[in-house]
C-alpha cells in the first residue's frame, strides 16, 4: 500500500451530522427500506460509517451487526450488535473477518476518493451483497451540489452514482425524506455541513444563506435518496 492509501482519511463533520439528524426524518426511512433487502441481507452484516448506529437498529434488530465507524460513539443496545471504533481502510480491525452483507449508508463520500483501494477491501471482506444508500442529485438539492462546486471550496458530497467491481446492481429503491430547519440560516448550515461535508466560513455565509434563500421559499427540502443492492456477480 502507498502512503496515501494508509493515511487516516481527513476528520468528519461528526457535530454537523448529528445536527443534521434532529432536522431530517431520513433514519426511520433508511432503516425502513434497508429492512425491505431482507432476502438480500446476510449475517454478519457489517455497517461502515454506521454514525450512532440507530438505522441498524432500527433495520436490523436481533441480527448479526457489526457497527464500524472512525468516531466514538456509543455502544449499542441491541446484544446482537457489536461496535468497533476504527477507520474501514485500516486492516487491524478486519484481520480473519468477512461479511454477509455489508452497508454504506451515507458514508460512501467519505471513501470514495480512491476507488480501487475501496474495492479491494470490499474484496477483502467478501460480501455477498453490499447495500448503498445515497442522495440523488436533483431537485434543490441538485441545484446546491451544482451551484456549491463552483462557489465553496473543497466540498465532497455523495458521487450521482457508485457501482463496486465484482458486484451488480439487483434492486433500486427510491424515497425523499424531509428537512426542516427552524430557520435559513440553520438549514444551510446544516445542510452545507453533512451533506457536501463543507463547514461554512463566516465569510461564506451570507452567499450561503442567499443561495437558499433564493432557491426555497421556506427552510424545509424534499430530498431524493436512492437505496440499492449490489450482489456479488460471482454469486
Ligand atoms: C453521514 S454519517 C452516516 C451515518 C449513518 N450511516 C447514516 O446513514 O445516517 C457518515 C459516517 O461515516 C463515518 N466515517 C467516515 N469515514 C470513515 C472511515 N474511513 N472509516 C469508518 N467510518 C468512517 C463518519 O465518522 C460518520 O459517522
């Protein structure tokens, strides 16, 4: 592995994203539809960037779950789920692993800068099936990634797609969940901050919070999410 393969990858906005799921009623939803994978779903399920863990426990009670995520958060309440505290790129918590299925629930934005090293520990782990879940590009929100890359520096929203070497593509399911702030200000804050993982400056607030203000006539977003089952074409 080179350098850049090994470095821990830059901190997440963990305050921005916590904050964004007091304003968003996208768990239950997530957890909903990822429950509706059931027949593609195996033990042990493996959910990377698992955030609180509340989808899995929500989607998945009395399964098989193991929690991976980089930040601390705390243990589950379900006996069958286990949590472990650990960047997905390192191998120290993966060694004689493998998984049934594993999960990227919002958290693919966070790892996709190098795609093949992405794969080969998919590989790795060998999972029958992978289960995504990623914002669909349209709508206001597609016109906030557009306007945003050539407005903030260094964004680094979801991809408009991702497909895993080795796996196809064998169900597509499509929600919206809603967002609703108290105000624009917090809206776009929030917003910015979880979903294109950009902190808004002091000096880019107001261009910010004009974007939005232009674009909405309330502090509230339908946004369109996009939830898939990617099997092992081997399979
Ligand atoms: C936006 S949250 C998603 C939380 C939850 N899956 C959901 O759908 O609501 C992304 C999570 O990915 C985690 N994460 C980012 N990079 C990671 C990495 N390299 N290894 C493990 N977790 C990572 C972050 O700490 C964060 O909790």
């Amino acid at each position: 592995m080179t350098h850049s393969e090994t470095m821990a990858p830059p901190g997440v906005n963990k305050e921005a994203i916590l904050a964004f799921k007091q304003i968003s009623n996208e768990e239950r939803l997530i957890a909903d539809t990822l429950n509706g994978f059931n027949k593609f779903t195996f033990d042990p399920i493996i959910d990377v960037g698992s955030g609180t863990g509340l989808i899995a426990a929500l989607a998945w009670p009395s399964r098989n779950v193991l929690l991976v995520d980089m930040e601390e958060y705390p243990a589950p309440t379900d006996q069958m789920h286990t949590r472990v505290r650990a960047n997905f790129f390192h191998e120290d918590w993966s060694e004689g692993r493998s998984a049934g299925t594993l999960v990227f629930s919002h958290s693919l934005q966070y790892l996709d800068e190098n795609m093949p090293l992405l794969n080969r520990r998919i590989a790795e782990l060998a999972p029958r099936t992978v289960l995504s879940v990623t914002d669909v590009r349209e709508g206001f929100y597609g016109e906030l990634v557009a306007w945003a890359e050539c407005t903030l520096p260094n964004i680094n929203p979801e991809h408009a797609h991702y497909t895993f070497a080795g796996y196809e593509v064998v169900e597509t399911v499509r929600f919206h969940s809603t967002i609703a702030a108290h105000d624009m200000m917090t809206l776009a804050q929030l917003m910015v901050g979880a979903l294109l993982d950009h902190i808004v400056a002091p000096n880019e607030m107001e261009t910010c919070v004009d974007f939005f203000q232009t674009h909405l006539k309330g502090p509230d977003v339908r946004l369109a999410q996009i939830a898939q089952v990617h099997r092992c074409a081997e399979l």
